[in-house]
C-alpha cells in the first residue's frame, strides 16, 4: 500500500449546480490490487509497520501490539456490519496521499476497541488551515446506492448536527503534536492553535464555523465498494442534501411530514471536499482481522521481551 498511486486512482466527479452552494467537490478514489486484499493491508499494518504510519506513531510497545490483536479477536466474535476504527485508520493514512496534507493527530494510546467520538480525523495543508474529516465506513455485501446516500447523508448530520463534534480529547492530541511532534515554525504553529481555539470554543455549534476560510469540513466513506454510477449519484444528491432523507429518525427538528430541517441547519452545511474510498470488493473485516492476528502472533510482536 505505501507505493500505492492514490492520486492516480483517484476521480472528480462534477458538483450537482443544485449543491454548488453546499459542496465544493467529490471524489471518488478506487484502490484495487491484483492479489487479496486482506493480505496486503494486513502485511502492509503489520509486517511492513504501516500501523505507525497510520497511528503517526514512532513505536508500539509489546502491549500495544496485544491491544491490537485482541481488537482484531473480539470483533470477529461479533455481530457488526463494519469497523470503524480500521477504517478511520486508513484513511488517516490515504487522505493525505490524495490531498497533501499532514495530520495533527499523532496517537499515544489509540482505542482499538472503541473509535472516539467527536472529530474523525484533522489534518493541515501547507498555508496551515485545518481540515476536518467526517469519516463513515461500510464493509457489507450491501453495495446499493441507497446504501451510499445513506452513508453520505450521516456523514454530513454527524459533522454539522452532532453536539459531540468537539472533542476535548483529539483536540488535546493534536494540539500536543502541533508542540511536540511536528516540525514546525512558531507562526505556524500560532496559525494551528488558533484555529483549534475556534473549533474548541464553537461548543458543539460546529456549523457556526462553515464560513471560516482556514477551516474546511470534509466527508470520506471508505468501504468495499457500490454499486452506483456517476450520473445517477449526481442527479440524487440535492435531494438528499437538501431534504430530511436520512436524516436520524428521533432527530426533534425533523419534520417528518414535509421531510424539512425545522432548524434550516441543512441550509447552513458546506463540505470542501466528499470523498469515496473503495477498495477490492473481496474486502472482508474478518478475514483482515485474522490475519493481522496471525501476523501479531508469527513475528512475536505481543510478546514481553
């Protein structure tokens, strides 16, 4: 995976005029591999120490490793249409491939088991505006547009609706790297810390923020693969955008009769950028899962030395 082209395989696909007001751009990248996989992006994790690219780490410990594995165990005991976490992990290490950009989010102690909730995935380009990532996985034999629309539409209530948007603990993380972990001069850094102050201080009204010009919300699905083509998402999108399609049921401002947001908070999102990552459509969590355990337990990796 890391001589991947994901630029190369990465597609625009032209903005409904109903939603230019709304969405900058879509893409849509493909990372498709000749062999399984599974394999790849399990080896790519673990043989190849991917994992610390992912996580921005420079080590794991022997119980990092263990926590990794158990992870990998337990979600193949249960009953779950995706994992969010690896997934959100990939994309912490394609994204920036795709965009040229650097994360501020550089992992200690990563949750295996558990994604935090709050901001996905934060990121910083060159001129030091932050990026803001929405990241909503499925791994499924369920590859309908509905499927698709469905995943985007969550994505955009989870950015602008949730009052869990601003979380104390990423934002304590990514500041942390901004002073520690990152080469950088003191005006940026300056730059940084102040956008984080304004995200920090939004108190869950994230969407107060759209017209910020150095900070920009963006939407990622990452999964196996729909089955949908161009024309038709494109001539869909404004209707989902626009109405209560999708939207959470037990949502208090939807009104369900004539499918309108009673808060107009859909007239207020702005996305930058939707991306749609997909990969082989043999993509299987439990096959992955259990080769990233196997691969733990061949080069002894959870072992206390």
């Amino acid at each position: 995976m890391q001589n991947y082209d994901y630029k190369k395989n990465t597609r625009e696909i032209s903005v409904p005029n109903d939603l230019k007001n709304k969405i900058k751009n879509i893409f849509v990248s493909k990372i498709s591999y000749d062999a399984n996989i599974n394999d790849i992006i399990a080896e790519f994790l673990i043989k190849n120490r991917g994992i610390l690219l992912v996580l921005g780490k420079n080590i794991m410990t022997w119980t990092d490793w263990r926590q990794l594995k158990i992870s990998c165990l337990q979600a193949n005991t249960k009953t779950f249409s995706n994992n969010g976490i690896l997934m959100e992990f990939l994309s912490h290490y394609i994204l920036p491939n795709v965009f040229n950009l650097h994360s501020l989010l550089c992992f200690e102690i990563p949750s295996y088991e558990n994604p935090e909730s709050g901001n996905d995935l934060i990121f910083f380009d060159s001129n030091c505006e932050l990026f803001i990532f929405e990241v909503k996985s499925k791994v499924s034999n369920d590859f309908s547009k509905k499927e698709l629309k469905n995943k985007i539409k969550n994505a955009f209530t989870s950015l602008f609706c949730s009052k869990e948007i601003k979380n104390a603990k990423k934002i304590k993380i990514a500041r942390d790297s901004v002073e520690e972990g990152l080469d950088l001069t003191e005006e940026e850094k300056e730059k940084i810390f102040y956008q984080l102050d304004k995200i920090e201080s939004s108190e869950g009204n994230i969407i107060d923020l759209v017209d910020d010009e150095y900070i920009k919300f963006n939407i990622c699905i990452i999964g196996n693969g729909f089955d949908v083509d161009d024309e038709s998402l494109i001539y869909e999108l404004p209707s989902l955008i626009n109405t209560t399609v999708y939207c959470k049921n037990d949502c208090c401002y939807k009104d369900k009769d004539n499918h309108i947001c009673m808060i107009n908070q859909l007239e207020k999102m702005m996305v930058l950028n939707i991306i749609n990552i997909e990969f082989n459509r043999e993509l299987d969590l439990v096959s992955l899962n259990s080769k990233i355990a196997d691969l733990i337990n061949l080069e002894g990796l959870d072992k206390r030395c």
